[in-house]
C-alpha cells in the first residue's frame, strides 16, 4: 500500500475523511509503513489513518470521477475510501 501511496505524495486526492460517503479532496502528506495522513483542504486538517482502515481504493491516470446524481462531479488520480465509526444515538 505504500508504494502506491508514494506516487501521490504532496498531490491532492479523494478522501472521505469527513463521513462515509462523502470524498472531499485533501492533500497525501505522508506515506509511512504502517499509516497514511492527508490535510483535507477544506478544514486544514491533518488526518491519520493506519493502512488496514483502507476499505477501497481506486486510481486512474486520467482520474477517478466522484459524484453523484445530484452532486457537483470531482475528479482524482487517487480515491481512497476509509472505513469510519458509525454514530449511533441511545435507543429509548
């Protein structure tokens, strides 16, 4: 995973950093063995990932189209898809 990785170093790319379904651009900053950090560049923050919460991602030369049906169209050379941790309320 790093060696991909490595090629995007200081290069935008899709992330959903934010929520689960939504990929946001952020900056790959770092391409360590075990993890992976971007600055997203809407909030400036730097986020940290260990590869194995890598649950998909997608490269193409001429960039991966993200969007949706009632979304603005983005365009990346590299999406990555992290898993997250489901907000649940109390059930009453």
């Amino acid at each position: 995973m790093k060696a991909l990785f490595d090629r995007y170093l200081n290069q935008p790319i899709g992330l959903n950093f934010h929520t689960a379904y939504h990929i946001d651009e952020a900056t790959l900053a770092v391409a360590a063995d075990t993890y992976f950090a971007a600055v997203g560049v809407k909030d400036g923050v730097t986020h940290y990932y260990p590869y194995s919460a890598v649950i998909h991602v997608m490269e193409r030369a001429d960039g991966v189209v993200v969007g949706g049906l009632f979304t603005h169209k983005h365009k990346w050379p590299l999406v990555v898809k992290v898993g997250h941790v489901v907000d649940v309320g109390p059930i009453v």
